[in-house]
C-alpha cells in the first residue's frame, strides 16, 4: 500500500485525518450522524486582559441549517467565524465540529479541518491576474485532484453560481457581483459541510446583495450548512433564517426573528 505522508521514516505514527472528509449532499459518517455540525460551549476570545472580545458563547447548529449571524461593526462577528476555521483558536471554552474538539487540532491537522469548510470573505480575494477556471481550481489543486477531475467539479461550481461559460475571463474584468460568485464558487467546489460567509455583501448594491443571498440559499438547499454573517438588516428581514444575535460579545438567539431583535434594542437606546 502506498503511504500518504511524504516524509515517513520508520518510527514515526501514521499520519491520521482528524475530520471525516464527507460532501455537503452526502451520508455523514455513522459515528457523526447524529451529531450537530457545531457546537460552542461556553466560548471566550480575548485580545486584552480581562476584556472578552466573546463571553460565554454557547450556540448549536444543526447539519443543513441557514443561519444568520448578525450584530452591530465591531461586535465580534468575524471573530467568531475565525474561531470555527481556527484561523484564531478560543482561550476558553470549546468548539465542536462534527463532534470532535478543534481547540485540540495541531496545526499540521488544521488544512483537514478546512476540507470541510469553505469561506466566503467581503472583499472577495480572488487574484485579479488570474483567470475565473483558475481562481476556483485552486481549491481542488491544493488537494492534489486529478485534472480532469478539477475541470469538472470547476465546470459544475461556475454553472451552480451563473458563470457557466466564463472560466477562461480575467477575474479582473468582472464586475463586482460577478467576482463575489467566483469565490463563491471556489468556497463550494470541493463540495464542504460547511459554507461561512463573513459580510459576503458588504461590498455589493442591494439588488446584488439579494441576489447573492438567494445563491446561497440555493447551496444550502442542496445540503450544506451555512453560517452567513451580515449587519444588513434589509437581507435580514427579506428572509425568515434562524437569527443570532452578537452585541457586546455576547451571542443570543432572537426568539422572534430580526422584527422582535429591532424592538429590544430600539427599546434599549430610547
């Protein structure tokens, strides 16, 4: 049997894939499959001494779910989702993703923990120079995919986000509705568990902000789960989500959607 590391030597463990690298439309593993997708016990960040970015964050999501995380510009919103892609790692607490403690991860383990995940950021970070087909096929290439393999799982995701045809245009030529589908495309073609969108329309008219809402809306009908971050409170209302709530780092469940948050902190300003 071939050996999947590349710097074996005959001591050394065997080197193990901390995550079950299952597809967003697929059967989960058994042992997980019954598991929520996420879980935050008890979560703290901080960046001062004694001044918690996020306190106390508790919150569970289920596999297939859409949910909304909002809050006002420096609440903390970002912070969360870098801790669910342990770009930063909680000093308190834990973080359960598909049951197993990312908290634990060594950093060698951590790009296994983002096959199952994919990010789509405000500002996009596609690389304008490149082309559409190259900008997406880096996230199959770094999993050392099959060419023809990556061109079609390519083909599928650009047709998925409305750029069917479009893969040979310079990023740098589209517009900017059309240069957030490219990276969404490369969040979803390795077909994750699990899309986290960070102000995906931050940058975007609300005609196009809607649109890209309906688009992931549309992945998460297809099986993936989604965490879509936004102060928008136009995109809030335009659709009945799971609502979460993030102010003074604190996450809390809006019990009656975006309608019953506006009236709290309405009545919390007057």
């Amino acid at each position: 049997m071939a050996q999947r590391g590349r710097n074996d030597t005959s001591g050394a463990r065997p080197s193990t894939r901390p995550f079950a690298f299952f597809r967003a439309g697929a059967r989960p593993d058994p042992s997980v499959a019954d598991k929520p997708i996420l879980v935050m016990d008890d979560v703290y960040k901080y960046f001062q001494p004694d001044v918690p970015t996020l306190r106390a964050v508790n919150v569970r999501i289920d596999r297939g779910e859409f949910v909304f995380i909002t809050g006002p510009s420096g609440s903390g919103k970002s912070t969360l989702l870098q801790l669910i892609y342990r770009k930063l790692s909680a000093d308190e607490g834990s973080i359960l993703f598909c049951g197993r403690d990312i908290a634990r991860l060594t950093r060698d383990s951590i790009p296994y923990l983002r096959r199952n995940m994919g990010v789509v950021f405000q500002d996009f970070k596609v690389i304008g120079h490149w082309s559409v087909f190259e900008n997406v096929a880096v996230a199959l290439e770094i999993l050392e995919m099959p060419q023809r393999l990556v061109r079609a799982r390519v083909s599928e995701a650009l047709e998925r986000v409305g750029l069917s045809g479009r893969g040979e245009d310079r990023t740098a030529n589209l517009s900017g509705g059309e240069q957030q589908r490219v990276a969404i495309a490369r969040a979803i073609v390795a077909e994750p568990a699990l899309l986290i969108a960070d102000e995906p329309t931050g940058n975007l008219d609300a005609t196009l902000a809607l649109d890209i809402l309906t688009l992931f809306e549309e992945i998460n009908q297809a099986g993936t789960t989604v965490l879509f971050a936004t102060h928008d409170h136009a995109l809030l209302s335009a659709r009945a989500h799971r609502l979460l709530v993030l102010e003074e780092g604190r996450l809390t469940e809006a019990q009656k959607g975006l309608a019953g948050w506006a009236t709290r902190v309405s009545r919390a300003h007057a």
